[in-house]
C-alpha cells in the first residue's frame, strides 16, 4: 500500500467541498462517493486509526491516519461515517459527517 503524507498545516479548512462535489459530479455521485468512503473505512481501516478521504477532482478515494489531522490541532471528535473532502489545487480540506436516515 502507498503511503502518501500531508501536511494539513498547509491546507484550509472550509466548509464549501461538499457544495463542490456536487456540483462536478451530481448529488446522486456524491452521495455514493460518501457511501464507498464510507464502506472503505468499515472493510479496511480502524475507527480509532484511520479516516476516509475523498479527493475532490476525481472523487477517488483513500484512508488518512487520523493522527494527519490531529497533528493539525484541529478539533475534531472521532465519529463514525465522518468523510475528509480533500481539494488539492485549491489546498483546502473539509470533514464531513454522513447524515443518518
């Protein structure tokens, strides 16, 4: 498996990626981009380890150490269904949580 490192420090946190997903790929994609993340991290990752990223260009996927974000000393809660929306052009991240039905 290929480790890729980023260093949040240098990204933005924002709150418009998810508005942006939808716009490159339709709210139907974007809703299974967020599914597939989702079902990534439940068949490979660890709750406490990893999170699901999702590059925003391409919607592909992947799982980011948690610790990544935490070195950031963002404030974030570890949850279940929680997607990293990652814009890499645009340097900027959003956190995600999957709403429940």
């Amino acid at each position: 498996m290929k480790s890729i490192h980023i260093e949040f420090s240098k990204y933005e946190s924002v709150n418009s990626l998810w508005s942006e997903l939808i716009e490159h790929h339709g709210f139907e994609r974007a809703k299974n981009i967020v599914s597939q993340a989702i079902d990534l991290q439940k068949m490979n990752g660890n709750k406490n380890l990893t999170m699901p990223i999702i590059f925003s260009g391409t919607g592909g996927l992947a799982l980011i150490p948690i610790q990544s974000l935490k070195e950031k000393t963002l404030k974030i809660k570890s949850k279940e269904n929680q997607v990293l929306i990652f814009n890499l052009k645009k340097k900027s991240f959003q956190i995600l949580n999957e709403a429940k039905h």
